[in-house]
C-alpha cells in the first residue's frame, strides 16, 4: 500500500480486526492510519487482545491484569560507537569524553558502584548499555582495551557481567548492539536475558543519505535481523522492538511489525517488544523532526498488539510519554495494549532518554491501578522464561535467577539481591539416566518416539516449513519404498533412460579431463544423473578410488562413546537429544566413559570416538576431563572427539579462544575431531536443519583452526531432507577450499569424507512433515561418486556408512567411488535413536564380508589412515 490508506480501507481492516481474523501488511498498514473513533475501536480491540494474553498466561488476580515492570540500574558501559544515527545523544567521541573527565569506558570500579547502589535500592536488573564496537572506529577505545587486558569491548561486558552478578546479585541484560552468532553463545552464561532494538527494517532510511540511518553500518535491517534469528537459535530470552517516526512511511512500519512477528514466531525467544516512539533531542541531525504525535503512537501499540498476539508482551516506555501533569498520555498506552512498562529507575537516569525522566513507582502504580491493573514487578527476563529453565536460562545464572523469583516467575515481594558465585553447576561428571543403553544392543533405541518439549524446542513448524521452501530443497531420483526404507538398494532402482544429452555428456568428458575441478554447472548436470549417465558417473567415480588408494577396503576398529544425549540445541534432525527429565536421557561418568575405553581397547579397538549432547550442566573443563579419563586409562587409545559444536560450547563455557581451547584439548590427548555437526554447510539450509547450532562460517574456522594446530579432521556431509543437489556441490566446494588451504600451509587437514544419507524414522524434522524420507539409492550413488570425483588430489578416502545404508547399499558405494567402512562402532547410539535398522556394531569378519562381496579386500586401519 504506497499511499495514505482512504477511510474505507481503514474501516475493512479494523472489522477484520475485531473479529480476531489474521491481517496482511496492508491491512496494518491502513489501521496505523486510524484517527478519531476509528482509533479508539483500534485501541479496544488491541486491549481486548492484551487482556486475553494475560488470562493465558495467569495475570489475572481477582479480576485484575497484572502489568509489570523491571527495576533496574542503567549502566553506559562506554558511549563511544562506530555509527553515526542522526537521532542519537546517548553517543559521543573520545573528545567530549576526555573534556568532561571520563575515560572512553566506565572502569570496573564505576560499573560495580552503580550496580551496588543499585541493589541496595531495591533494583534486580543491571541494564548494560553501549556503543556498537567502539574500538572498530576508535583508537582510543582499543588503547583502552589494550591496557585492561580485554580482547573487545564484548569481552569486557562478559567479565563485568560475572563481577555483577558475583558481587551484586544483579541479573545483567546486556543490550551491547549487533553481536554474532558466537558472541551470543559466550554472552549467555552470564546473562539471564539479553536485547537489541530492531527500530525499523526500513533500507530505505539506512542506504539514503540525509536519513536516519544512513553512515551507521550496525544499522542495517539485514544485519539487525540476524541477530534476531540468532539469539532465537540459541534461545536466549531476547528484548527488541521498533522505534516509530524517524522518518519511515506506514508500509515500512508495518513491514517492521510483522518481522517481527515472524521471528517471534520462528522461535519464541523474543520476550518483549518495545514500542518506542521518536522523540527530537536538541545537537542532532533530527532536532527539527517532529515528535511522533500520540494518535500516531497509539496506532503502533495497538496494530503491534493485534498482529503479535496475545502471548506477547509489549511494552510502552513510560518516561517518553507526559506524565508529569496528569496520567492521560500513560492510560492511553495501556489502553493501546502494553503489558510492560520495561525498566524504571530510581538510581539512575534514562541515559538514551536524560531529558525524560521516568515517573516514581508511587505514580506509575497509582497510574495503572487507575486503569484497572496491578502494578507488579518483574526479573530482567520475563516470568514464563523463569518457569521454563532450560534451555532458556543457563545454569550458571539459574541460580541468581532463583533467588529473586516467584514461583510464577516475577520477582519476589521486597526482594534484595544478594551477590552469589558465577560457577560451574555443582557435582561435576555423574552417571544419571539409562546408561544402560551402552550395555547391549537395544533394536528400538528408545522408549518415546519424540522428546516430552516436541511441541515447542524446535521452533513454529509452521515457519520452519516455509523456511525450507525458501531454501529450495526438492526430491529427486526414485523414492524408496515404505517398507525397506529409503537406503536399501531396490531392484530395478535404476532402470534404464534415455541417452544421456549432449550437455550431460559434455559434463562427463570434464569430469574424466580434470575431474577435481569441474564448473558448479557440470558438477549439478552430474549429481542429477540418472540412468546410463549415472552409471558412467559411478564408473568414473570407481576409476579415481582405484587410481587413488586401489582396490582396498579399510576400516578401524573402534567404539563410539556417547558420553551423553542431554542437549538443548533443538536440532530438529536429531532423535538422539534428549530433556533432563525425559525418560530415555543418559549421562556417563569419567570412569565409566573410561571402562568403555578399556573394554573397547581389550577388545583389539585402536580409537574411541566420543561426542555427546551440549548439555549445559557439563562442567567447562568437561572435553579436557573426558580426554584425559581415556588416555590415563589406555594411553595408546587414539581419542577422536568432540564434534565443532561441542568445541564451540567448549571456548564459551571456557572462556577461550578456539585455537587456545584446541592445543589444550590436543595437550590432554586429543588425537584427531570429527567434522560432523556440518550438516550441510549452506545457513539457507542449515538453519532449517538445525535452529541452533553453529553457523557454516564458525564450523569453517574451528576445522580449519584444528588442522593449523596440527589436528586432523574428518569431513561429512548428511543430506536427503530438505535440501537440493545444488547444496550439495556447494558443500563439496567448501571442503575442497579447506584441504586446498590445508595443503598449501602443509598442515594435513582432511583425513576422509563421509556421506551421512539422513535417517528419517524418528526425526522430528520428518515426524512434523517438513523433510522427505531421506536419500534414495540414485541420490546415495550421486553424491558418493561425485565426492570421489569433485574431491580427487584433495582428499584420498570416502567413507560410506554401513550404519545408515546396509550391506547391499554399503557394498553399491564401493563401486561407486567409496573405499572405507568406518569403524566397527560397539555401538552408536545417534543413528539407532534416530531410526537406522542396520545395527550399532559390527564384528571384523562381517566387514570382511562386505567386501568379499564385490571380491575386494578388506584391511584394518588407524584413524590416520595407516594400514595394521
């Protein structure tokens, strides 16, 4: 809708509002124009909304709604920043700073004072608030750094967030600007809640000159959106909202509300959303735009309302409306549809805001009590994320947290908070659960087919399924029957077609000319191979294994060790992750992951492969403690472990860097890391797959990391869900680039690469019809020959898995570019939980067999590839 909405088009979105039914942009985009009556049906029915929220969530005592607020501390941990927003006053330079006394940042002495005064008070809440990456534009904030021994300002924020939390009581909610992926992963240990505002999604006020947020790069809606998605991922409680009248049309308001809605939806992370409204500060680009009229305003509170929904809290800042002369502008918000009136201080001032004051709590209570709701105060994360716990609170604030709430989840009446330790959860490795189910053979591997919080850790299934249309994914090739699944070879699977054309055999001349580097457009034409085509692929594919590493077929004797299936990541592929409290969760203790390691060497194994859940209750020297356990116990045991998401839990719950926290993995006895948790390392795909696990670029560094350190990896890829041929040459290309670094710099790098078809049965991802059942035999031949192919003069060995394909589909890969088994297992607990019905181990004469089969040899291994 481009122009003024007409009052006909306002009067047919508001009846469709009233009568609860969903709105589109447009509708909303007519209803922010509402004036008069039309805005006070607006109002009403918003409010209508509100309230009904808070019956669902238990707000309501004795007929009144309970709305909240955050008592709070603002703490400017720097005022320095790299943007440059023409409304801002909150920002200043090095200069201003050092003309009025102040260092570029507050010094742990300030920060604790203010947090101290704040507790006595009565405060809960330690608002950090900053500049975006100050020592990015400024030298002297690095300087600053530099000689407080902090890598980042994001640094300095975690270790006063501890000092907070340990010597306050305080909860932090750190509101630091745009962060990554992985500084929100090492943010959330100290942490209970954490916030960015959206403002606007508007490209038009960041990329035009003159307008709000052209010149500030931190402002960009893309950007600003990521990080959205990525606090959601990890599930950390997170604060945003939209800023109203800096210069965005209706439409773009709307645009706003209802990207917000889909990130609410997409993950349920987003605990509020503020509805600010611009007001003009004196030395800004923006001092003559007007303030946002109140009519304006109410219309952003209410539409937000009626789009978000009932269950989402919405909040007013009441310090930006006149309440100073009576109470007026305050019920209008709450008539609007706020829920929360966010954080208000009796310490210290609005420091975005210095010219508005916040109303006193007396007025504020007597303000809402007058529009008919309790006034009661809540935690900086908000109550149904307190009730929750994991995975939204980790536990090393869980107890801070406690300590402060009710059992519904606000704060305790008179509460004041007290300073508790930042530590590592209490008792350390202990054996809970069934570990039972590494004692033998279990054919069902679990007791429920899906975890007790289905419904909820994986995200909007709804949204989830139109991500993965997004992402392209399509089926191709023949699909398996019902009855044998989709990775048994099928009779007649691959019939014969039609003559390859000219093009197809045009990619196969190529291939066979100089087949490590085809042209994505050759390499596609091959992994969509069907028929005579796909037959020549895999010849060629046969061919290369055999010129590379000839006609044996090895293997390794080894035992997987799932130390543990607790995991709160909510990869929605995974059968095997499981709640605390559902009944088929299991954690081991060091000696019994040590027997397990003594049983396996006895029993003429060379390696144990040990990966496990991310349950945050593990203690931070936990990958250390299980290394060690095995090499203590069997020195010469080859330990290959702890996938890159468990190295990435590693650096946050240690502190350390990637490379620091793998020399000291490889000092306790690390001898190699898998490269599983790859997936498929395009984030289209991969957010689909996985919600919260890490991104392709961190997966890149920490395996790249790994082989500069002296650490070899091996490399996956698990398709067959939801994504497409395509993806799976543009993973093959990012492996390729990595072994050609390896190589260049002579570290080794890749040892194997290993097709993962997936394995549907149990998956949740399949079990709420979004994925297809796994690969078929023709995509299982396509991708492991276009492997052998694309990869030649990079990597020697491709692994087939007989744990997800079977003897017959094991020994079809064999003659399809594959010359390695893997290992003889023991007993790998992933694949069983997730479905597989080809077993958990398999003896050295049954692997044997398997290449009997084809009438190829078969010969044991290292994990390095030397032939025993």
């Amino acid at each position: 809708m481009s122009e003024q909405p007409t009052p006909q088009q306002v009067r047919r979105a508001l009846a469709r509002a009233e009568r609860g039914a969903a709105l589109d942009v447009d509708e909303a985009t007519a209803l922010l124009a509402a004036t008069g009556a039309d805005l006070d049906r607006l109002t009403t029915a918003a409010g209508k909304v509100r309230d009904a929220g808070l019956v669902a969530a238990g707000r309501v005592v004795d007929g009144r709604g309970v709305v909240t607020y955050s008592p709070k501390v603002f703490i400017p941990v720097t005022r320095l920043c790299r943007d440059r927003c023409h409304y801002c006053t909150f920002v200043e330079t090095p200069g201003q700073a050092a003309r009025d006394g102040r260092a570029p940042y507050l010094s742990p002495d300030e920060i604790l004072e203010i947090a101290s005064q704040g507790a006595a008070l009565g405060c809960l809440e330690a608002l950090f608030t900053l500049g975006d990456r100050p020592e990015d534009r400024w030298p002297e904030a690095r300087e600053w750094l530099d000689e407080q021994g902090y890598d980042s300002t994001l640094a300095y924020v975690r270790a006063m967030a501890i000092r907070v939390l340990e010597e306050t009581g305080l909860l932090p909610h750190l509101n630091p600007g745009v962060m990554s992926w992985e500084e929100l992963n090492r943010l959330k240990p100290v942490a209970p809640s954490m916030g960015m505002m959206l403002e606007t999604t508007s490209r038009r006020l960041f990329e035009t000159k003159g307008l709000a947020h052209f010149g500030s790069p931190d402002k960009d809606p893309e950007v600003r959106l990521r990080v959205l998605d990525d606090a959601g991922r990890l599930s950390i409680p997170f604060t945003t909202g939209l800023l109203v009248g800096i210069g965005e049309t209706l439409t773009e308001r709307a645009e706003t509300i209802f990207a917000l809605r889909s990130t609410l939806k997409a993950y349920g992370a987003v605990q509020e959303v503020i509805v600010q409204n611009f007001r003009a500060k004196p030395d800004t680009a923006m001092r003559h735009t007007d303030d946002l009229g109140l009519d304006d305003y109410r219309a952003a509170i209410a539409v937000t309302r009626i789009v978000l929904g009932p269950k989402a809290r919405i909040q007013a800042p009441p310090n930006l409306v006149d309440h100073a002369q009576g109470s007026e502008e305050c019920r209008a918000l709450l008539e609007a549809g706020v829920d929360d009136w966010g954080g208000v201080s009796p310490l210290t001032p609005d420091h975005v805001n210095p010219e508005r004051p916040w109303p006193s709590l007396e007025r504020l209570r007597a303000i809402t009590a007058d529009c008919g709701f309790d006034l009661r105060p809540r935690l900086t994360v908000h109550p149904e994320y307190v009730r929750a716990g994991e995975p939204w609170l980790d536990p090393r604030v869980s107890a801070h947290v406690a300590a402060l709430a009710t059992e519904d989840g606000l704060a305790k009446p008179g509460v004041r908070p007290v300073g508790l330790p930042w530590q590592e959860p209490d008792g350390g490795f202990a054996s809970v659960g069934r570990t039972d189910l590494f004692a033998a053979v279990d054919t069902e591997g679990r007791t429920e087919d899906r975890r007790s919080d289905f419904a909820n850790v994986y995200g909007d299934w709804d949204e989830v399924k139109e991500a993965a249309t997004r992402a392209g994914g399509f089926e191709t090739g023949l699909r398996p029957s019902s009855t044998t699944g989709s990775t048994v070879v099928e009779e007649g699977a691959l019939a014969p077609v039609p003559k390859p054309p000219a093009d197809a055999l045009a990619a196969l001349r190529a291939a066979e000319r100089d087949p490590g580097n085809l042209s994505d457009e050759h390499a596609l034409t091959l992994m969509t191979a069907e028929g005579d085509l796909l037959r020549e692929v895999s010849r060629l594919a046969d061919d290369l294994r055999r010129d590379t590493v000839g006609d044996d077929v090895t293997y390794v004797v080894n035992r997987n060790i799932n130390f543990t299936n607790v995991c709160y990541v909510g990869c929605r592929f995974c059968a095997f992750a499981q709640r605390r409290t559902d009944a088929d969760a299991y954690s081991l203790s060091l000696d019994e992951v040590a027997d397990r390691a003594q049983e396996a060497w006895d029993l003429g194994a060379t390696e144990v492969c040990m990966q496990g859940g991310i349950d945050p209750e593990l203690p931070a020297t936990a990958y250390f403690d299980l290394v060690s356990a095995v090499k203590q116990r069997v020195p010469e045991m080859h330990v290959h472990a702890f996938s890159p998401m468990e190295i990435v839990n590693g650096t946050a719950r240690t502190g350390l860097s990637i490379e620091d926290f793998l020399i000291k993995a490889r000092e306790a006895g690390l001898g190699s890391l898998p490269g599983t948790a790859a997936e498929i390392l395009d984030d289209e795909v991969r957010w689909v797959l996985t919600k919260g696990k890490l991104p392709t670029r961190t997966w890149v560094e920490i395996v790249t990391t790994a082989h500069r350190v002296g650490i070899p990896t091996t490399s996956t890829m698990m398709y067959g869900h939801v994504d497409h041929p395509r993806h799976w040459v543009g993973h093959l290309r990012v492996l390729s680039r990595i072994q050609d670094a390896a190589s260049e710099s002579g570290t080794g790098g890749f040892t194997e690469f290993v097709p993962l078809p997936f394995v549907h049965t149990s998956a949740p991802i399949y079990l709420a019809g979004v994925a297809r059942p796994g690969p078929t035999l023709r995509d299982n031949l396509a991708v492991h020959a276009l492997a052998r192919i694309m990869l030649h003069g990079r990597i020697r060995n491709i692994q087939t898995s007989w744990v997800k394909l079977g003897v017959d589909g094991t020994r079809a890969m064999l003659q399809a570019g594959a010359n390695d088994l893997g290992g003889t297992l023991m007993e790998e607990t992933i694949s069983r939980m997730a479905g597989s019905e080809h077993g958990s181990a398999k003896t050295v004469e049954e692997l044997v067999e398997i290449g009997a089969g084809i009438g190829r040899p078969v010969r044991e291994r290292t994990t390095t590839y030397q032939l025993r």
